[in-house]
C-alpha cells in the first residue's frame, strides 16, 4: 500500500505544480473582456465534447468493474446530472446565455488549430494506449480541477472567480464553471478506488504515471493554445 499512497502523491503534486506552469499561468492571468469570454465558454463546450470522445474510449478498453465506474460518470456528463438537472455540454451552452451567445454560436463554432492538436493528442493517448494509462490521462483532468486536491481551487473555480472578478458574472451564474467544479471533485474521489486497486505492480504503476505525464504535458499545451487565440481578441 506505501507504493500506492506515493503514487496517489505523485498524481496530487502534479495537479497542484499544473498552475506554476507558464501556460497555466498565461491564460489565468489574461484580462477577461466580454468577447475573450465569450471565445472561452465556446470551446469550453468544444473541451467538453473531446472529454466525452476520451471516456468512450477508455470505457471500451477498461475491465469490466472500471467499465462501470465509467458508465456512471459519463450518465452524468452526457444523460442528466442530478446537480444541474442535465448534460454537461447543455449546461455550458446555457452557460453562454449570460454573454450573449445562442447554441447556433456554439453548433458553428470552430476549433482553433494549436486546440485541435491538443484534442487529437488526447483522442491518441484514449484511443492508442493500454486502458490504465488512459484512463489516467483522463481521470487526471478531473483531479486537476478537484479542488480538495488543488490549493487554491481547481481551474473551473479560478476562471469562475476571474468571469466574477473582471466581467462582474456571478459565479452561480456561470452554471457550468459552478458545477464543474463540484462534479469533478466528486467524480476525482470515486475514479480512486480505481488507483488503489491496479496501482499494486510496478507495471501497474507505471502506466499510470505515464498517462498522468503524457496528459499534464498535453493540458499545458492546450491552455498556452487558448491563451494565443484569447489574446488579440479584444
């Protein structure tokens, strides 16, 4: 169990060490105006689609007890949570509303070329790894946004403070932002058991470790993309 309890430490500083990063640091740090939030929460729900790409992925590869805790998480993401009463892509296109954009705005928009790279790269690790390292890439997504885990709060909760702060949004006004940053925290803490019980070999451990590294590296590059696109928009 000491070998699982310092991997689970390993992932947790990794999470945290995500916003020291300059990428992290570059979009945190970026004035908000309404237009670069509007750019934001459109591919936000653009995010949120790959993210549902990925799960499938893993879902398919996984054992069949890790198919399960799949299942349930993405009944969540793509049926109706029960915290919002729906699916988490509807949730961030209502989410639009307080800007000013329509599910046209959504439905029309396009991915950015340095985002499309990053959505691919995690559509490869999903789709090309052996399922515990993908299953890790993705799951380490949710543990960076957990915000029992990240001091300071996970990303959904500092861009929620920042659309509060800088646009003056409430932040029970930002639907998606709020929620995300409950869902993921309580999805983050049920995907654990998952660690605990294939983290026991070092081969075990080792794909883990690699999907969290692979999938950190790749969430920096996809938050210096977003940054370079918010920038000139004025």
């Amino acid at each position: 169990m000491e070998e699982v309890r310092e991997v689970l430490k390993t992932l947790n500083r990794m999470v945290n060490e995500q916003f020291e990063t300059p990428e992290f640091r570059r979009v945190l740090k970026l004035p908000l105006t309404k237009n670069r939030g509007r750019f934001f929460m459109v591919q936000n729900a653009l995010y949120t689609k790959n993210r549902r790409d990925c799960w499938g992925y893993v879902q398919g590869a996984a054992p069949l007890d890790v198919k399960k805790l799949v299942w349930q998480h993405e009944s969540d993401e793509l049926i109706s949570d029960p915290r919002c009463q729906t699916d988490h892509y509807s949730l961030t296109v209502k989410q639009g509303e307080v800007l000013g954009l329509t599910p046209e705005d959504f439905e029309k928009a396009e991915i950015p070329p340095m985002v499309r790279a990053c959505f691919y790269a995690w559509l490869h690790i999903a789709g090309r790894s052996p399922w515990l390292t993908a299953f890790t890439s993705s799951q380490m997504l949710e543990r960076r946004n957990n915000g029992e885990i990240v001091k300071g709060g996970g990303f959904s909760l500092r861009m929620g403070q920042k659309f509060e702060k800088e646009l003056g949004i409430s932040l029970k006004k930002m639907v998606s932002l709020d929620v995300h940053s409950t869902a993921d925290t309580e999805h983050s803490d049920m995907m654990e058991q998952v660690y605990l019980r294939y983290a026991a070999t070092p081969e075990g451990r080792e794909a883990i470790l690699h999907g969290a590294r692979e999938s950190m590296a790749i969430d920096r590059a996809y938050r210096g993309a977003l940054a370079h696109a918010m920038e000139p928009i004025e």
